[in-house]
C-alpha cells in the first residue's frame, strides 16, 4: 500500500512486540496491529483493521500526499 499510494516518500518499520517489547513499550504500542504516522505532524495512530486502504489514507490524513493511481 505505502509504494502504490505514496512512492519512495515513505520509510516503513515493522517492530515485532513479541521480539523487541522493549521498543513497543517505548512507541506506546499497546494492540496490534497499530500504525503509526509521524510525519507530516501531528503523529496519529490507528489500532486495528488495516484493510482499506482509502480508509487508512483518509484517517491518517493523508490524501494530499498520494500519488495518482495509474
């Protein structure tokens, strides 16, 4: 979903709670599946279905960065 929508102008990281907690803790992360955006700011957050991509842009206010689909 990242390359489709939004190119190379995104980093993802994937932390495995079961095999680096600390890092979870440290990020908040209390569910998963959580995603996190931190860039643009303000951070937001979304905890739980992650299937919709329109839906994931919308919520993490992202539609003025998307890239046209082809």
């Amino acid at each position: 979903m990242c390359k489709d929508f939004l190119g190379n102008h995104v980093m993802l990281e994937i932390i495995d709670v079961l095999q680096r907690p600390d890092e979870a803790e440290n990020e908040k992360i209390l569910a998963t599946p959580t995603l996190i955006r931190q860039s643009p700011g303000p951070a937001r957050r979304l905890v739980g279905d992650l299937g919709e991509p329109d839906r994931l842009i919308q919520l993490l206010g992202l539609q003025d960065h998307i890239r046209p689909r082809q």
